[in-house]
C-alpha cells in the first residue's frame, strides 16, 4: 500500500503564497512534514498554473525534489507545465491525471508515452462528469484501456482511479461502495493486475466535524484495504487513517502475521 | 448491525465474584456500564457452570434482567445451566452457541426448539476443531443447516458464527481473511439471508501493546461491516471499534447518506 500526500496542493494558502513569491522554504517545510508522517510519494497539485506555467512548475519541482527524494506525483490540467516538470524530474515522477476527455488524451496521455511515466486515469466520462454506477465505470475503464493501447502506453504505466465523490452527493455512499466493488473487480474485469488509486480526501469534504470526518475517513480506509486498492492519495498528516491503511494491507498479504510488522 | 457486549463474563474477576457471593450490585454496575457504551446485547457468558448451574445461571439472568431491558445472549457449554436460564428470561434470549459436536446438537440445538430462541452455531468440525479455510468453513455450515433442519428448528433462528481465531495463530490473519469470505459468501451459498456473527475480542488475543490492538480490531471491524456481518461480540467499552462498526453499517445500507446518523 502506497500512500501519497495530497498535502502539497496549490489550494493551501502556504504554498500559494511560497509558489507565487517563489519561496523555497515553506514549500521544503510541508514536504519534510509529510515525509516524517510516512508518506511514500508527494503529489504535487500546482492547479492549472495559467501564468508562468514553465517557471513555475520548474521552480516547484526543484523545490520539492530539494527536500526530498520520495517518487513525485506532477498533478496538473496544463500539458505545458507537465512537461516543463518531466523535463526536470529526477526522482521517480508520476502524471495525475487524465480521463476520457478528449484534449486530456490528445495532450497528457503523450507526455506519459514520451516520458515512460506512469500515469493516473480517472473513470470519468468523455464530459468530464462522474459515472453513475458501477457498471459505468467499468465501461469507462475498458475505454481508457482501448484508447491507451492504441496511443502507445505501455499498460503497466497506467493506473486507475474510480473517482471517490463526497459522501455530501445524493448518491455519495453508493458510489462509495460502487468504487470498492471497482477496486475489487478490475483486474479480473481487463485480465491484468492493474493498479488502482484513490483520492480519499475527497470522501469527508464538507463534514461537519472532524471528529465524524476522521472516523469515516478511517472506517472507508480499511474497505478500500479490503477491496485491494494499491495507493491512496490522502492527507498525510491524519495519523490513524495512515495507520489503518498500514493494517489494513499487512491483514491483506495473507501470509503469516507479526504484531512487529505494524 | 448489532453490537453485543463481551463483557458480562465469569474470566473476569469482579463477575467471578459477584457470581460466587450471589452479590448482584457489581454485576448489575458492569451490565449498566455496557448499556451506557451503546451495547445492544448483552452476552451472559457463565463458563461451564459444573456447581449449583441451575441456582447460579437463574441468579445470573435475574441480575442482569434487574439492570436491562436488553436482549440477552446465554453463552454457556453446560445444557442444565441453559435450560434454566431460558426458562426465567423475560428479555429477549438467544443462545451462544451450539456447533457439530454430537453432544451439543443433542443436548443444546432441542433447547433452541422448545424455546424458540435464536442460536448462534459455530463453523467447527465435529471433534470441535476450527477448518483450516474457508471451504472447509463452507462445508461446517451446509452441515450446520441440514442438522439445523432435521432437528425442527426454524432456520431464521439460526446464526452463523464462521470462527474467527488470534492473529498470533500461525495462520491466524489467513483465517481471519476467510472469515470474512464465508460471510460475504454465505447467503449465496445457502440460498438464505442467513445471519452472521462475529467474536471480535478474539482476533487480537495476546497483542503486546493497547494502541496495535485496537489499530487492528477496529481495521478488522470495518472489513467485518463491509462484508456484511450482522451481529458482533465485543468489549463494548472499545469506543473506536464501536464507532467504526456503526460507520460501516452506515455506509453498507446503500443509502442516501447523511452526517447526522454518525
């Protein structure tokens, strides 16, 4: 189990401001804070970087790759901070995301084949909007499929996200559980090991307190363990979720259990 | 889902004594001390009960009926223990629990007949060995249900406990991962909404430290809910593994969602 820190996000007024007076330290700082609490990889979530794309996304990939050398997850709409960002990236990078929509497949996809990255695919339509059940999210899936088969990808770079919705939704429960019946489903669905991701975040967005919001957080961590989801994309800093998930996958190796291993 | 409270037990000392010295005030203090936790049962677990069974069972449930209005569960091995304690119940009673072993099926399984309680039966071989996976667990229960039938009990009042067993055990999380296999699976298996159950306190027998323990219980807890178990034995004064089985009872009812109901 893989756990990426969502917690370098653009949306955080503290990088924000870092990103915008190209300071490096506070950027550093909530990198080595996300490290100490055990993330395996950073996202780093620019947002769609409209003015400066190149100087910025160079200027904060440097940055984080000067804190440190965890796998980087480049997780932007703009192909052309991408590739300023792939370009510069000595640590393991990864692409986050891309989906049906047809500028995404002409644009991202690419950058994934040229750059043999692995790259994150949401299952979602070719509108940009969330399927509505189970059933059409694989159909979505087996589409993502055929249309990087036919690009060039090498399959084993692609991961899969379901796209988790707040629980907030009309139907956001149910598509809880449609994406732990995706999770679970999807290898033997395209008859290959494909990894999947989720963004966990997400799930608990406008819960009304954090104490409800933690334990749901954690309850649908140790699901998501059970369906055998293979890296989660969460705020790092919530140590017990982070824990769960850790228990949740040594439960899942199905070999012999240690009470040392947690 | 049910959550039943482990704690009315005679392996603890201040019940062992109350029993002993027929004092009522201390059991009745830990029976009011479940129901404040949010028990919805409470398990009156007597051990064999090899002097005085009928005088210390009929004392027993009379304490306990003297403290709640709950549904009791009647957990012992000894028939004449049994058969007393159904007798004077008011509450509702369940009986916890029969398996193959002849002498339980010829001695417990009529009394569930003549009383019309519920009873929980243990996926165990006939030597009252545990399988060794879930095939074999699958098997325990189709024999379970064909004695069930031949002996005239209603099969609504039947429960299927699958067995679950310490993560110390050399197979132990293997067993564990069965577990909640058999009870996804069960219903299908047997063409019937048959309803599980769970010993949960089991699972982290003999954990070195508090914190993994409960890390661990309440991780398992969520998989349990999302397997759709029915009912779980518990120390209910684990107030996370409580939380976390009402979460995922939340989220399996495949429902619109609201925070309120957390």
């Amino acid at each position: 189990m893989i756990c990426i820190a969502d917690n370098i996000q653009i949306t955080r007024k503290v990088i924000e401001n870092a990103l915008n007076s190209y300071s490096r330290e506070p950027i550093m700082e909530q990198v080595r804070i996300c490290e100490q609490h055990g993330a395996d990889m950073i996202d780093i979530n620019t947002g769609p970087l409209t003015r400066n794309p190149e100087d910025k996304m160079r200027f904060f990939v440097e940055t984080v790759q000067e804190a440190t050398s965890l796998p980087l997850m480049l997780d932007t709409s703009n192909p052309i901070a991408l590739k300023a960002g792939l370009e510069i990236c000595r640590n393991t990078v990864y692409i986050n995301g891309f989906s049906l929509e047809p500028h995404k497949l002409e644009t991202i996809l690419p950058l994934a084949v040229t750059y043999r990255a692995k790259i994150v695919g949401y299952l979602l339509n070719p509108d940009s909007s969330v399927p509505l059940n189970a059933l059409e999210r694989m159909d979505r899936a087996l589409s993502l499929f055929e249309e990087c088969s036919r690009r060039g990808l090498d399959l084993e770079q692609l991961i899969i996200d379901p796209v988790l919705v707040p629980l907030l939704w009309a139907d956001g429960s149910l598509q809880a559980m449609d994406v732990l019946e995706v999770i679970r489903s999807l290898p033997d669905l395209l008859g290959f090991p494909v990894k999947t991701i989720v963004g966990l975040s997400n799930l608990t967005t406008g819960a009304p307190d954090p104490e409800k919001k933690y334990l749901m957080e954690r309850t649908y961590a140790a699901m998501l363990g059970m369906a055998g989801i293979d890296m989660v994309l969460m705020n790092i800093t919530r140590r017990q979720t982070v824990d769960t998930l850790k228990a949740a996958s040594i439960l899942m190796k199905r070999r012999v259990f240690s009470w040392e291993e947690l």
